[in-house]
C-alpha cells in the first residue's frame, strides 16, 4: 500500500453515528460510487416469466478409466453457479394475445406515430417553397418522391427489417450496441465474465463452423480497440441526434398547426403563433410524468381521429378535383421531377425527407409495445391514410397551384376548417410524444452501459417495463424547444434543421443493423449488403441534401447532438479509466493472507457490504477501511452492481457468489447482475434478505460440492485398488463396471454438480452427505452477522488525471467528467439507504 502513493490518495473518512455493535456506522451526506445502480426508486413489477424444467444433458454410457476422472477439474465458482442456474430453469417473456396485441397498436398511434402523422401539415409546404409549381410534373413528381419514401424507409426498412434487430423486444441504438456486445467483446469497459453468457435471456446464437465470416468479423472487432471506439461513438452519435430530434420535434408540430390561425384570424401574426405554441409546449411536457400508457391511451383516440380524417380528407379531395395524380404511382416521375428542375429539386429533398420524421421511434419506441403492434399499426392505418392525404393534397394543387404555402388548411373543405384546426393542433402536440418517449428510453439504455450520467427514472408502469420517465430530462427538452421557438419564430427555419438529425439516426440505424446481419443472423452476404446498398444509399442522397442548408439552421441538431455525444463520451471514458484505475490497485491476495483472519483489526459482529464496481479480486478501497476504521465487520461481502448487455436478468439469476480467501476470513464476492432494462425494484431491505439467502444457498452447494469430490476421489481410490487386484488374478474388474462417462457438461467443466442420472449410477455410500460441523458453524456465524445489522461501505471516489497527463485528458477529466460526477445522481440515494447504516471513505484516483 505504500508504493501506491503516487495513483491512489487517502481523503477523509466521514463518520457519523454509531450502532449497537461496536463498530461505527457512517451516514452524513456522502454519495456512494456504485456507478452501475439504477436510478429508479419506484417499485414496479417484472415481466411476467414462466419457468420450464429443462434437461439438456447428455449421458453417455461405458467403461470407466481411472485416467477419465481421478479429481473433477475446478473452475470458477462464479461459473459453477451459472451453469447450474442456466442448466435447470429457462425463461422466456409471455406471448401477447391477439387482442393485447391490438391495444397495444391502438396505444401505439398515441405515441410513435404522431411525429409521421402530423407531416402532411408542413412537407408539400417546404417542397414547394423550393421549387413552384409551373407544370403537373412538379406536382406529380413530388408525390412520387414522397409516397417512395415512405414505402422505402418507414415500411420496407423499419417495419420489415430492422424491428426484428431488437434485444429481446428492446429497440434503439444502444439495444443494438448491447446485442453487438454479447457476440463480440466490443464493450469498453473490461468487466465481462464467462457466467454472464449463461444468463437464459442471452441466448447465443453462436456462428456455426462452415459459416466462418462471423467469426472473423468478431476477431477483427474484438482486436481492434480503434474499432471498438468507432462503434460506440457511431452510437452514441446515433443517440445523440434522437435527443436532438426530441427537442425539434414538439416545436417543429405544434408551430406548424399554430401557423393555421394566420390565414383565418385577422391580426394573428407570427408573435401571436410563438406565444400560443409556447404554452401548448407547456402543456404537453407537463402531462409526462403521468407515464407513456395513460398518455398513450388519452392521445390514441385523438389520433385515430386525426388519421381518420386523412384519410377521409384525402379522398373527397381524389375525387373532387384530379384522380390523375394516382399516375404518380409510377417512379419514372422522379425521374421527370430532377430532369426538369435540377438543383431546385436536389433542394427540394430537404422538404421532401419531412414525411418521414419520426420513422425512428418505431424501432426507438419498441420497448413500451411489441413488434407486431407497431407492424399492426403502420400496415394497416398509418400508411393507407398518409398516402391518401398526400394524393389529394396533390390532387388539390393540380387545380389550385397557389396555395402550396398553406396547401393542408385550403385543402380541408370550408365547413370543415375550424373541426379538423382542433384535431390538427391536438395531433401536433401529440407528435411530440413519439420523440420524447424516445429520448427517454435512449437516456436509460446509456445510462444502464455506462454512458450516461445517473438521474432519476421512474418507471411509470407496473406492466410495462419499458415505460419510464426521466424528469431532468423531461424539463430540459422544455427549456430547448421553448428556446429553438422563441429563436427561430418560422417553421420554414425549423424544417431545415430538422432533417439532419432524422437522416443522421437513420444512416447509423442502417450501419448498426448491417452489423448484426453479417455478425449474428449470418444472413447471406449478397443479401446483408443489398440493405446497406439500397436503404443507406438513399439515405445518403437525402443527407447531402439537407446539408447544404447548414447555414440555413441546419447546425441547430448538430450543436446538440455534439453537445450530448461529448457528455456520453466524457462519462463512458472517465468511468473506464476509473474502472482501469480500480483493476490496477487491487489488494494483492498475499497481502490478505499476511493480515491473518482478523485482517490485522477487530472482527465485530455484523455484515459489511462493500460496493465496488471490480468483478475480480480486492478493491484498494478495502485497505482504507482498514486504515481507518478500529474494527471490521464478522462478514465482508463485496458487491459488485454490474449491468449485462440484456434487457432483463431473471431474479434466481441475479447474484453470483465466490468465497475471498480462506473459510476463517468470512469474505465473499458478490456480483449482481442487472439488464439495460431492469430497475432496482426492490428496497435495501429486501437487497439484503435476497443476498443473504443467495449466500446460504452458496455456502451450502459449496459443501455440498465438496463432499461429493472427496467421496469420488475415496471411490477411484478404492476401484483402483480393486482393479489393481482383480488384475493380478488376470482379470480386469473395471471393464465390468457400467457407469455414465465424465462426459457431462456440469461435471467436466464445473467440478461441482453432479446430475441425478449420474449420481444414481453411483453407490449410495459415494452421494450421502454427512451434515458438515464447518458448514453449520458458518450458517450460524452468518445469521448472526445479520441479526447485528447491515452497513454500507461506500467509496466517495474521485478521478484526477497525473500530472504528465496531457492537456487534454487533464481538461475532460479534472473538470468534465468531474462535473459530471459531482452533479449526477448519487449511488445512495439509488440505493434507499438510512444515511444511518452507510459508511463512507473518500478516494481519489490517478489515472
């Protein structure tokens, strides 16, 4: 510990009060630094799992050698305990009822299809201010170009392809970051174990021998770190532009349905449209906090109607003023749109990549609803009835060119007007909800793999896991979007920021899934780069083309998406460095063993929990504690809150124990692992009767274990002598000898447990087990230990970068990410712990 000065400096100790068994409990206002703890402090039950028995070993039968097994090979324990979890139960998440599937597409027009649904407010608006209409091949040109995109992006690429990409029902970038990672090791932060690939919700499909692209492609992933990095700044860009899509979106709607008072009410000019799409704004990020169902279930009805009326709509205007415009059917008038207005209609892609914003939140959204709900909805609703307004829109301005600036409103009949204004205004402010929902589950995701500040999250259904709320969040996507109105005043200017940040998520959609394709479906590789080659292609057409209106607005969702990715970037870089830090310091184990059991102070009743985020070994932290403190508890238990790249860790899964150093220490090492989409449900009170009854059911298996070892080896010992004596009378008794070979998985590779049919094939003297004095000693030692108490042992840690670091590192470290730590969520209050049972030591870190 001496020669450790220079990286890990001792800070103060916070005491405060003291407990009934003789050991001072910290409490005060310190933070612990369980960096990896869910910020909810809501309950909220599980999804409902069922739990099947399944039997997937193997037995074979034949002649037992002594050379087969002499002593049971020994593995990790957490491994051990993994495999036995993963071996007797699997999981699989409830099938959804047809009709549960039909509320939920209900629910869904409500929240991810508001954003596509309000579109034909504003798209022929900022088309045809680029290029005016002179002939009918404007017009029908422009349909085509809108009813191709829609039926390429939002149908053919979202609702048939990328939507099955999801993480057992999670969608957005970061669920595809986390499927990347269970295949390869890309995960920046180095804290993965062999135990987590038994979780039952992994479900590895792993590459099959004659399929050897896969594999190279994990290898070449998993080498390069510089590619490591690629990838997750390509997500954390992707994630970046959602939540700038989250702060234009609500402005972009509601201004746009605002807008359609100027034509019907005399002085309502543009200050007039600010201030009343102002307090609409208000309203809709007021209603957040009462949850993405009940807001899903008051704005679907509200929707319908509004689809509804679309559709109706667009119809009465087909046969009322041009059916013709059905010719636009044919893409060969794209191609007579570009060949006629040239650079106006490469513009004119910047209006025309409007009709699909909002196409992200169906894949962004999946985790509040189910595939076949959104695929229900868009199928059979959303995209019949968008086609029908935009026809007659078209067919309208076949007849009536000179009102394409308010061509939706002109286009409603008369009687009509001030009906479908209120449908269209409340449609408006709903089509905000799909981008804010988004943004919610994005920030939860990064938060859950490391690459988001802590903040409060509250799980707004007891149902519906997916369903959250993030208050910090919520209230800044108010202040900017009050801001981007207030600022920009015209929708025309909006419009032009808003397609960058619609194509920017979409292109790192496109990259992601084509990953996956060739990674983990192993689909065949003409067909997993025909995706890339047809969808990113087009992608990459519109992005040119709203780039060139940069200076026009267009660097608004730049500005916050470099803004946002240099927060993720910032905490997903400092926590690995103080990961690294943590692994470097560790406690030696001979520096254990030379304190002796007592650990060189006074072992006191009662359980410590000593929070760290290390999967392995001693944290320095420990050393501290010892330092500093007169005495130590009976049982130390270092946990470790460690989130899986999966949506849910099942509860008999969630703990995995190893024993530190010998018996007589009372020391053990618990990780409990966690989904990306798991919340910390239960209270510390019931952490801890959780833990302790995981600690039993280890200690008992453990001996368990051990038993069965030494009465095999006493066995072989006993066959070999047998053998060895049968053959001197010239025969072979073990040939005689019928027993399952030590083929079994949980066997040969565990060391430990043993399955039914093999323990049968064995006397009855080899599989008793004499109750262990040493076992009951420490089940009573341990009880014990949990009538005196439980106290938290938190590292209040900060990160300095050394003195020769570079400018740089010293810049994001020293003040950046320690912003960001000193403003975030403390690991305390995650946890609901009395500041009474907390003790705290504080560490700083040289990276």
């Amino acid at each position: 510990m001496e020669g450790d000065d220079d990286r890990i400096e001792e800070s103060s100790v916070r005491l405060v009060g003291s407990s009934n068994d003789g050991i001072v409990d910290g409490g005060g206002g310190g933070v612990g630094e369980s960096r990896w703890v869910d910020g909810s402090e809501v309950d909220s039950e599980s999804p409902p799992w069922s739990l099947l028995d399944e039997n997937d070993s193997s037995q074979g039968y034949g002649s037992m050698r002594r050379r087969l097994v002499k002593k049971p090979k020994s593995v990790d324990s957490f491994d051990v305990e993994a495999m036995e979890i993963a071996g007797a139960h699997h999981h699989h998440s409830k099938d959804l009822s047809v009709w549960q599937n039909l509320a939920l597409a209900f629910q869904t027009l409500g929240v991810v299809y508001g954003d596509l649904g309000t579109s034909p407010l504003y798209v022929f608006t900022d088309v045809f201010s680029k290029v005016p209409i002179r002939s009918e091949v404007d017009v029908l040109g422009a349909l085509s170009l809108v009813i191709y995109t829609i039926a390429l992006i939002p149908l053919a690429k979202y609702v048939f392809v990328v939507l099955k990409a999801n993480d057992n029902g999670e969608g957005g970038t970061f669920a595809l970051y986390s499927l990347i990672c269970r295949y390869a090791k890309v995960n920046m932060l180095p804290n993965r174990q062999p135990a987590d690939e038994n979780i039952s919700s992994y479900r590895l499909k792993l590459p099959t021998p004659e399929l050897e692209r896969a594999l190279n492609i994990k290898e070449t992933l998993e080498k390069r770190s510089s590619l490591k990095t690629v990838l997750l700044l390509l997500v954390l860009t992707g994630t970046s532009m959602v939540i700038g899509d989250g702060i234009l979106t609500p402005a972009m709607s509601v201004m746009s349905a605002v807008s359609g008072l100027q034509g019907e009410i005399s002085d309502f000019g543009t200050s007039a449209v600010v201030v009343v799409s102002i307090i609409i704004l208000l309203g809709i990020f007021s209603i957040q906090r009462f949850g993405t169902g009940k807001v899903g279930f008051m704005f679907a009805p509200v929707l319908a109607l509004w689809f509804f009326s679309l559709g109706a709509i667009g119809i009465y205007n087909l046969v009322k003023h041009d059916i013709s415009v059905l010719k636009a059917l044919n893409p060969a008038y794209i191609y007579f749109f570009f060949k006629k207005n040239s650079s106006a209609a490469w513009s004119a892609l910047g209006g025309c990549v409007l009709c699909i914003t909002g196409a992200e939140a169906m894949f962004a959204d999946l985790g509040h609803f189910s595939v076949q709900s959104i695929q229900i909805a868009f199928t059979c609703v959303v995209f019949p009835c968008l086609l029908l307004a935009y026809m007659g829109q078209a067919s309208y301005l076949m007849k009536y060119p000179d009102s394409a600036s308010r061509i939706f409103y002109d286009s409603v009949p008369g009687s009509l007007f001030w009906p479908v204004f209120v449908i269209a205004t409340l449609a408006a402010m709903i089509a905000s909800q799909a981008m804010i929902s988004a943004t919610f589950s994005c920030v939860k995701q990064a938060m859950a793999l490391g690459c988001f500040p802590r903040l409060k999250i509250v799980h707004t259904s007891r149902k519906l896991m997916g369903q959250i709320y993030i208050p910090i969040i919520n209230y800044f996507l108010m202040i900017m979007c009050i801001i981007v109105v207030s600022i920009f005043r015209r929708t025309t200017d909006i419009a032009n920021a808003y397609g960058i940040a619609e194509v920017g998520v979409m292109i790192v959609s496109t990259t992601l899934v084509t990953l996956v394709m060739l990674l983990i479906w192993r689909t065949n590789l003409f067909l997993a780069l025909c995706f890339p080659l047809v969808f990113g292609s087009i992608e990459l057409i519109y992005l040119s083309a709203v780039l060139s209106k940069i200076l026009e607005g267009g660097w608004l969702p730049l500005a916050f998406a470099t803004f946002f990715l240099c927060v993720m970037y910032t905490w997903n870089y400092g926590s690995v460095l103080k990961y690294q830090s943590e692994v470097r310091e560790k406690i030696s184990m001979d520096f254990m063993l030379e304190l002796g059991s007592t650990l060189g102070t006074v072992r006191v009743p009662g359980i410590g929990l000593l929070y760290n985020e290390l999967v392995q070994g001693v944290p320095s932290i420990f050393g501290q504690f010892l330092l500093s403190l007169p005495a130590i508890h009976s049982t130390i238990v270092f946990v470790c809150i460690k989130y899986v790249p999966v949506p849910v860790v099942p509860q008999e899964e969630r703990f995995l124990f190893r024993r530190v150093c010998p018996k007589d220490y009372h020391m053990f090492r618990c990780v409990a692992r966690y989904g990306y989409k798991d919340v910390r449900k239960e209270g510390h009170h019931v952490f801890e009767q959780l833990l302790v009854e995981s600690l039993e059911k280890f200690l008992r298996r453990e001996a368990q274990d051990l038993a069965i070892e030494s009465n095999l080896n006493e066995y072989f010992d006993n066959v070999s002598e047998r053998s060895r004596d049968s053959g001197a009378a010239g025969g072979d008794g073990t040939d005689e000898l019928r027993v399952p070979l030590m083929h079994d998985r949980r066997l040969e590779d565990a060391g430990s447990s043993i399955s039914e049919e093999t323990s049968s094939a064995f006397p009855s003297s080899v599989m008793s087990l004499d109750e262990d004095p040493s076992l009951e000693y420490e089940l009573s030692a341990l009880r014990e230990a949990m009538d005196s108490g439980f106290t938290y042992l938190l590292a209040h840690g900060d990160v300095r970068a050394k003195k020769n670091s570079f400018f740089f590192k010293k810049l994001v470290i020293n003040y950046f990410y320690a912003f960001l730590r000193k403003n975030c969520r403390a690991g305390a209050a995650n946890m609901s712990v009395p500041h009474m049972n907390i003790l705290q030591v504080g560490m700083t870190y040289m990276v």
